[in-house]
C-alpha cells in the first residue's frame, strides 16, 4: 500500500494553505499528499466567494487570523512566487464599511475596541462623518459606522488558491486529483483513506479540509462533526449611478455589496427557517427581488435602478453550532485534524489556519497563534463560541 507522512483532504484555499506551511517549513522532511476531486475548483466556495478579508470581526482570534492573512496577501509576491514568476492576487484594499442602527450601535462600539486594541486599523464615523465621506450613501435611519482604513479588501480568489498550490508543489507536496469515500480507522488512529476506486493509501498524520464534504468523511471514522452545507447567492448588478470610493458595505440588514468592475457584487444570507441544507447550485432570484434590491435601493443614490447582469450559488460549509470553524485534533483518533465549518471566512484566514495546522503537525501544539477555543472542546461540550460580526 502507498503510503504518505501526511495527506491532506481537500486543495482548495485552506488545504492548499496547510500544504504551502508544511512544505516551506524547514523542518519538516515528510512525504505530503493533497487529495481533490475536482481540479478545476468549479465549485468549491473558494472561488465562488466574493474573496474579501476584514479585520473588524467581535473574537480576537478571528481579527488576528484575518490580520495574518492581510500581512500575507501584502508579501504574497515574495512567498509564493516559484522560479522568480511572483503572483498576482488582484488585491484591492478597499476597506469593509459596517452600518449600524440605533439597535447595533453598542454591539459595533464594542466590537471596535476589540479590534483598536488589537491594532486593526478601523474608524468610527457618525450619521454626519458617513455622509461626508460617502455622499452617494443615505444615512438618515443610521447610527453610524464602522470603517477599515488598511488591510481590508477583496482579492482574486483563483488566483490565491493556485498560487499557494503551485508553491507547495515546487515545495515537494503532491497533488492527485481524487475522491475520498472514507477514512479507515482502528485502536483511535486513522491509517489510511479509502478512495472512490476502492483504492488504499496509507497516512501517518491526516488533516479533513473537505468543505462541504467534511462531515461525511468525519463520520466515516465514527465522528459526528456539526457542519452543514448551505447556499449562498451572489449577483453581479449595474446601475447608471455611481458609488466612488465605495468599501465592502455591510447593511444592517445583512445585505453586502461591493464594487466589480463596471458594477457591484451583491448578496444577503437566508433567514434561517429559509436555510436548510443544500447541494444544488440553483441561483434563488428571489432573494434579490424581495430582501437585497429594495436595501439598496433606500440606501444608495440612484439604487432603484439596479439590474441584474449575471448571478450564481455557491455552498458555504457552515458551523451549525456557532459559526466558527472547528479547528484541531479530535480527542478519539489523535492523528486527525480537523479545520472545517469556516461559516463564509475559509479564504481570508486560510493563512493562518494553514499555518496552524503545519505547526500542530510539526510541534502538537499553538506556536504563533492559540487557537484552542476554536477546538473540539467546546463542540462536545455544546458550548458555542459566539461571533457576533457573521455576514
């Protein structure tokens, strides 16, 4: 039987990130596999995401990882560049831009000395500071707001994924395009995984970066893991009127919008009775119709002729406990780590969880970050770790 120090299931953004850490850390000598079944990452939610970072999150372990992950994407050129060709992620420091009403006002003061103490570099603005700063933005039912100066943007999210996939493989990492169906376990080790094909391959450390496939291989080794997929719709929209300046705006209401090219991308989560699990890709137009189109058009200047150019659905693998991953080893099978359930936030802190991951391959434990409340303790204890900036 093949067999490999460490395999990797799963090389999209967080996957491909373990495998850049672990293949550029010089003490690691292994044998690493990644294991995708789709090369083309046509749905995967990496690439169908809107491909955005923020700092301005309410748990100090999510501002750090999306803090790291902003020093990253700024020296990205130098990390992954491979025989001198350097990546280009496209990345465009535009800011995120949260509104609050009167009801949201103290949750978002408080979230923002979080982050002020943390060193995010964010402002406050009230109703008057909005509506100097962005006079195309109608803030008469608003509080104020909270605004990212630096280190927040979008990117190019194909473009992150190949470029940490082609540096670990220059690093020595092996990518095999196929399909897991199981993990085989005995006597709280994994020892391989079984492929589609009925094929074995050998493992001495394995890391479950499924996404939406996640749960199906956890309990194949008798695990029940509290991750869920569940759609999420994104329309490109253009309107004559214009937005300059324009951030990654949050509407109290939960709808997002933000600038691509000649237009905007636009979104809102379900309500949760309308939210069930999902596996198809069927765009749901009438979330645009009923819930995002009427936002915008009260919010924005000339908003009310807003048009649809194109739209598509992409899955998030959702924590149905509490909307943050579940990262770490499993305390029933010790060679098994888990980073899943990243709830829409796999992109922008697939840097610092890839890199957890490599140090906990490597040393059994934190060395930059501590991440331990993320773990499985608080999922077997129910005990849910609240996020209260979730988009």
């Amino acid at each position: 039987m093949e067999r490999f120090d460490v395999i990797i299931i799963g090389g999209a953004a967080v996957g491909s990130a373990a495998a850049y850490f672990l293949a550029a850390e010089p003490g690691f000598d292994g044998t690493l596999l990644v294991l995708e079944q789709d090369f083309g990452y046509s749905r995967c939610a990496t690439t169908l995401s809107v491909a955005s970072i923020r700092h301005q999150f309410s748990l100090p372990e999510n501002i750090r990882m999306s803090m790291f992950g902003s020093e990253f994407i700024a020296r990205s050129a130098d990390a992954l560049a491979v025989d001198g060709e350097a990546p280009d992620l496209g990345f465009r420091e535009g800011g995120y831009l949260f509104l609050a009403d009167a009801a949201h006002w103290a949750t978002l003061r408080a979230n923002h000395l979080v982050q002020r103490e943390l060193g995010a570099d964010v402002v406050l603005l009230d109703r008057q500071g909005l509506r100097k700063r962005f006079a195309w933005l109608r803030t008469d039912d608003l509080a104020g707001g909270s605004l990212g100066l630096s280190g927040e943007g979008w990117l190019d999210p194909y473009s992150l994924l190949m470029a940490m996939r082609r540096k670990a493989i220059s690093l020595g990492a092996v990518y095999r395009q196929a399909r897991v169906a199981a993990l085989v376990c005995s006597s709280g080790q994994v020892h391989a995984v079984e492929l589609a094909d009925g094929q074995h391959i050998g493992c001495g450390t394995l890391i479950n970066a499924a996404g939406t496939g996640a749960a199906a291989l956890a309990r194949s080794a008798g695990i029940e893991l509290p991750v869920q997929a569940r759609k999420r719709c994104v329309f490109h929209v253009t309107s004559p009127a214009s937005t300059p300046g324009c951030p990654l705006l949050i509407d109290p209401s939960g709808v997002y919008l933000r600038p691509e090219g000649q237009g905007w991308l636009c979104g809102v989560a379900p309500h949760e009775a309308d939210d069930p699990p999902s596996e198809d890709f069927e765009v749901q137009h009438e979330l645009f119709e009923q819930r995002i189109w009427p936002v915008l058009a009260a919010r924005i200047d000339g908003f009310d002729a807003l048009r649809v150019q194109r739209a598509w659905a992409g899955h998030y693998d959702v924590s149905v406990l509490d909307h943050n991953m579940i990262l770490g080893v499993h305390p029933s099978i010790a060679n098994l780590l888990f980073a899943n359930g990243f709830s829409g936030h796999g992109l922008q802190h697939a840097p610092a969880v890839g890199r957890a991951l490599a140090e906990l391959v490597l040393h059994g434990g934190w060395r930059t970050l501590n991440l331990s409340r993320l773990g499985w303790a608080r999922v077997l204890a129910r005990s849910p770790l609240r996020e209260t900036n979730v988009v």
